[in-house]
C-alpha cells in the first residue's frame, strides 16, 4: 500500500486537467450554440450577410472549443459539443436551402456525421417556417421547390439505419422531419387550390363586364409614365445591387410587378409597403427606408 497516494496524486492531476479543460469548453459552446441560432433568425429576415458572419464566429467558437479539450479526447464527443456542432450544421444548411446554393458538407464546416444529420433534420423545421412566411405574403412561387427539398431530405435521413448511440439520436429527429414534411404539404396543398380559386373567381368576375371596359383598367395598372419610369430604373439598379450583395436572383428582392405598384402608390413610410400583396412586413421594415429614399431622389 505504500504507493497508494502516488496514485491517487496522480489521478488527481488528471482529473484536475479534465475539468479545467471542461470548464473551458462548455462556454464556448454556449455561445457557438447562440451564434447559430442568432444565424439561424438571420436568414428568416432575409440578412444573409449578418448570417454568414455569425456562423462565421460560431466556427471560430467551436474550433476553440475542440482544442481546449484536444488532450482528452472523450470530451470532444459530449452533449454539449454535439448540440454547438448540429446548431452550426443547422445554420449553414438553412442558409445554403434558403439561397440556392449547394448543400456544405460536413468536413468543410468542422462537425461530425450524426451532428450533420442531425442539423439537416433539424433545417428542414426552419424551411417550413420559411415557405410559411411567404405563403402569409401571398407568396408561393418556391413552394413546390421547398417541399421537394425537404421530401430530399427526408428520403435521406431514412436511409441512415443505424443504432442511435452512432447516429446521436437521428430517429427522433428523422420521426419530426416527416410529420413536418405532411403538415407542410396539407398547407401548401391547401394554399394552392385557394389560390386557384381565387384566380377562378376573377375570372368570373370579368366575364360579366365587356373586354373593352376591362383593357384601360389593366393598361393602367400596368402602364407608367415617364417620370414613373425613371423611379422604376433607380428601383431596377438598386434591386440588382442587392441581390449582387446576397446572390440571390433579383426577384427575391422584389418582382416587377411590386416595383411597379410601390411606383404607384407614392409611399411615404416604410409602413406603407405592407400592404403590397407579396411584398410583405419583412421587406418592407428591412427594405422600406431605402426604396423611399431611392423615390424621393428619383422625383
């Protein structure tokens, strides 16, 4: 017994490491946690750049992370580490499904496999909350894109047929993607055919008057003059200017046919806007200022 306390000095210390290492890591996977949520709400209100920044820095956090518990590798594999690294993965996924751009991969965003899929799971949430805050906006013209994205998705995770304890619990979350996926497409479903409806029902409705009472009111609707047109060139390049910015395609920003009606209705706050069927609340807080501008320099 006379080595005992050498032993258990020795455990000590290492125990001592460990946790020192662990208290390291854990707020910095707290605040990764944050950033990528942060991103996350970001690029629901369409601030694209701000998001990349922010994923940006939950990288930086994670990476950190890692290396203060390099030494002792079990940490690198806890909950907590897990969760920052299925936030990033999330963020990023969320983004690229968003934008139209290609899927990263997990290699290049630094988290493992069952964090990645988890995250890809965990997207598909915030796709739907997306599509649905278009279709609020009267906007459906991604909609069948959106729902075969997360049909993708879903096909995929179901594939992933192995034990939890390797997956970090993909089945739970592979179970969610699926009823999101039949709620979204009830919804969408139903939004289309109220949408076909009401396309119908105009069309009933001018069939009760004659074409030529008809035509003006659709050439002035569509029609502008010419100072008219010189705001709708400033609208055009500063569109473009944005969408270069995010690259995005310009119609993200606004259609014509929203420019146009913005023309029209001579806006003076940016609250003005909301009323725009398409254009909505988001737009018109994040891009409200700017347009008013824009008209006013162009008057």
């Amino acid at each position: 017994m006379n080595n005992l306390e050498p032993i258990a000095r020795q455990i000590r210390k290492s125990l001592s490491a460990k946790d020192e290492a662990r208290e390291k890591m854990l707020p910095l996977c707290r605040e990764a946690i944050r950033y990528s949520g942060n991103a996350i709400r970001a690029v629901h209100r369409q601030e694209f750049k701000l998001a990349v920044e922010l994923m940006q820095s939950a990288r930086s956090l994670l990476t950190e992370a890692k290396q203060a518990v390099a030494t002792h590798s079990e940490l690198g594999s806890t909950g907590l580490v897990r969760d920052a690294q299925k936030e990033l993965a999330e963020a990023n996924i969320t983004l690229a499904l968003v934008t139209g751009k290609p899927l990263p991969a997990p290699e290049g965003l630094g988290v493992d496999a069952a964090a990645y899929l988890n995250g890809l799971g965990e997207a598909v949430g915030e796709l739907r909350r997306y599509l649905l805050d278009a279709m609020r906006q009267g906007d459906l013209s991604r909609g069948e894109e959106l729902l075969s994205t997360m049909d993708d998705i879903y096909g995929v995770l179901v594939t992933m047929d192995f034990p939890d304890a390797i997956t970090g619990g993909l089945r739970r979350t592979t179970d969610m993607v699926r009823g999101v996926l039949e709620r979204t497409r009830g919804d969408l479903t139903l939004a289309m055919r109220q949408k076909n409806l009401e396309n119908r029902l105009d069309g009933i409705r001018q069939e009760d008057f004659p074409e030529e009472d008809i035509r003006p009111v659709r050439q002035k609707e569509l029609e502008l003059d010419r100072d008219e047109l010189t705001i709708y060139e400033a609208l055009s390049d500063w569109r473009s200017r944005k969408a270069s910015e995010g690259n995005l395609a310009p119609n993200i920003i606004a259609r014509n046919s929203w420019i146009k009606e913005i023309i029209k209705r001579k806006p003076s706050v940016p609250q003005d806007l909301i009323g725009i069927k398409g254009f909505g609340e988001r737009r018109a807080n994040k891009y409200g200022k700017e347009i008013i501008a824009i008209i006013k320099n162009s008057q």
